[in-house]
C-alpha cells in the first residue's frame, strides 16, 4: 500500500460567501469547485478565535483556545507526532507570525516566502504573492521525501492586494466605478451614510484575489496530479478566518468582531480513496478538530493529545454519527459567542447581547434578543457551564430551544 501523504492548506481572510462551493455564483473559482467535486465539505465550520496565534495552538495543539488545559508544548504538538511517527514534516509560508509560532520549531523543514516589501498591483500572476508562495510549493512537491505531511499557510487576502489588474477589473460591469488601484489591506469602519460604490469597490478587488487564489490552487491541483501524488495524499484546504466585506459596517478586521463573516470557514477535505466525495455535513466544526482528524487517518495515537478536544472528524465523514456537539463557543479580546444549530449568541464584554437565527440568518440581519430572552438566558448560562467546565465536551446535551 502507498505511503499515506498529508497537505494541509490554510488560506488567511477567506470570506466563506466568496466561494462558489459555499453559495457564491458571481465570482469564478472554477478550481475550487473542482476541489468540491472530490471533497468532504463541511457547512458549519467555525473558528474558535480570530487571533492567528490562538489559532495555531488550535491547529497544533489540539486545545481549543478558550480550554483550561495547561501542558508544555514539547512533544505533544502535531507537526511533533507526526513526525516522530515517520513522516517527513514541512512547513511553507509567507507568514512571519506562522513561522514565530513556536510550535512551528517541530518541523523539519521551513520554507518562508518572504513577501514583498511595498504593496503593489503586480502585472503578472508570478510576481504576486500568491504565485510565489503556491509556486515554492509546486516546487517541493516535485520530489518530495515520503511519506510527508506539507504544511502550507498563505497569508492571502491578509496580505497585499496584488492580483493583476485585469482580475478585478473582470467584476465591474459598464455603468460600474473603475475598481479602485489599491493593493493594502483595507481596514475601515463605514459611516451611517457610506457611499455604496466605494463598498463595490472593495468588494471587485477582494474578488480579484479570490480569482488569483483560485488559479494558484488550480496548478497545485494540477502538481498533484502529474506526480500521481493524488492517489495517496488527502488534501485540507481550511481558511484560518473570513473577511468582512461590509457586513455590520466593517471591512476588513476592525474589532474582529465574532459575526460570520470572520467566524465562518470554508473546510474541504480530498482523500484520495473517495471517502466522502459530494457530501456535506452541518455538523458544528473548530480548527481543534483537524488534528485529531489527520492523526486518525495516518492511524498514528491521537491520544497523546491529552484533550477532550483532541477528536476526529472521520465519523462524520463516514456517515456514521451527524455530528460530535451541539455548540460552539468563540472568543476574542472584547467578546464571545455562543453557536448551536438553531441560533448565535454574541455577548460583548460591555453591551447587550445579540440573538440571530441559525442557519436561516447566516448573516445575521435579523437581531431578535429582545423578543427571546429565554433563549439568550439559556445561552448565557451555556456559555458560563463552558468556562466552568472547561470545555463543552463535558457537558450534557443543551435543551430542546437552544
């Protein structure tokens, strides 16, 4: 039997609405939707944190960000177990706060793709920062060492804007402004009375460098299928946060507040005997997730973990439960939330909370704390059992109306 082969691809401030798989149908992603075709796609993914560094004790540790389980790093982290199971480890990113992290010590190979120090509409797909770092890892995986898991981090639509012109300018139709020539990062509160073609604006340029992404994926795609490395590598293509494109007047970070535009993923996983092909799971998600998962598959001992959070996905990959919770607790430096699959509870650590319905409000336009306080009481007090606990995993099963 072939070696059994990992690539995990996090991709920075993707928008789970920008994507064709997850109900976009305006901007082309033709080959994420060929990634789809063969992949387990999972609807309800949510992170835990939008802090990149929470995320990766997420990502690496296994331990949801807000759990009170304190161990020492050494030994227990993915990169590190996989790697002592005999798989060759690397890490490829643009991503300085990736490589810092430092967990990303238990690799054994670091390739950093040093971005661009001005930020700049480049003129071809080679010379933006996508193209290199995909291109570095084209690269790699011409001769790589197997069994290997690759770690591949882009910091994407987190970093320059730099799609070539055209890419943009494809979205703007006749009576459209002309897409504006940035290519910073754009981090803006608007006003009550906020001029709508500067929101299409952004809206164009974000979807340029979603076509730019999709064309980079396109030809790591294609790698893997000219070197058969498709045959024996399951392939993990996650976002690590989204990126408000004007919903609840943000764009970009701002207060990172926990509203689904920056909590909700896309999360597709390919494995190369089909498992899971065309389907799709509601099923509440987190980054702690993935580990457990990939161990699982490599049947390496996810045990040495030592968290409850430390599960696997495979089950309901298998088809053989629905699901592993039913809530999903988010935090960050002014707030948390609390997701189930009938509502969103978002509590600021000043001001009232905030009620929506779910799934049906996925952008949570409806806010309707004031005619449910039963429910926001009931999820506040979920949400305190979480922090006394440590852990929802430890929990019994949330009431009928929750």
């Amino acid at each position: 039997m072939p070696a059994k082969n990992l690539i995990c691809v996090v991709v920075d401030r993707l928008h789970s609405g920008m994507v064709g798989a997850y109900g976009n149908s305006w901007i082309h992603t033709g080959q994420f939707d060929r990634l789809a075709s063969e992949s387990f796609l999972f609807d309800q993914a949510l992170i835990d944190s939008p802090q990149l560094d929470q995320l990766y004790r997420s990502f690496w540790l296994g331990l949801h960000t807000a759990a009170q389980t304190a161990r020492a790093a050494s030994g227990s982290s993915f990169p590190h177990l996989v790697r002592a199971g005999g798989w060759h480890t690397a890490l490829i990113t643009d991503e300085r706060e990736v490589t810092q992290y430092p967990l990303a010590g238990d690799f054994a190979e670091h390739v950093f793709v040093q971005p661009q120090g001005e930020d700049q509409i480049a003129e071809e797909i080679s010379q933006t920062q996508l193209g290199e770092l995909f291109g570095a890892a084209t690269q790699w995986l011409q001769t790589p060492r197997q069994p290997f898991c690759l770690w591949l981090h882009a910091r994407a639509m987190a970093g320059a804007w730099d799609a070539p012109w055209e890419f943009r300018n494809q979205y703007a139709d006749e009576e459209d402004p002309q897409p504006p020539d940035f290519a910073s990062v754009p981090n803006l509160w608007l006003s009550d009375k906020y001029d709508p073609d500067e929101l299409l604006g952004v809206t164009h340029a974000y979807a340029g460098q979603v076509t730019l992404l999709d064309v980079c994926l396109g030809a790591l795609l294609d790698q893997l299928q000219q070197t058969r490395l498709d045959g024996n590598t399951l392939l993990t293509l996650i976002s690590a946060r989204g990126f408000p494109l004007g919903e609840h007047r943000r764009i970009g970070a701002c207060d990172e507040a926990l509203y689904n535009e920056t909590v909700q993923i896309p999360w597709l996983m390919r494995f190369p005997d089909g498992s899971g092909k065309l389907a799709r799971s509601q099923a509440l998600v987190q980054p702690a997730d993935l580990p457990g998962t990939l161990l699982h598959w490599l049947d390496l001992d996810r045990s040495q973990f030592g968290t409850p959070h430390a599960g696997s996905l495979l089950g309901i990959i298998r088809g053989d439960v629905e699901a592993i919770r039913d809530r999903a607790r988010m935090v960050s430096r002014h707030e948390q939330a609390l997701q189930t699959p009938a509502w969103l509870l978002r509590q600021p650590v000043t001001g009232a909370a905030e009620l929506y319905a779910k799934p049906s409000d996925r952008w949570e336009v409806n806010e309707v704390a004031n005619r449910l306080p039963d429910v926001v009481a009931g999820l506040q007090a979920a949400l305190t059992e979480i922090e006394r606990t440590g852990g929802e995993n430890r929990l019994p099963p949330l009431a009928e109306t929750l």
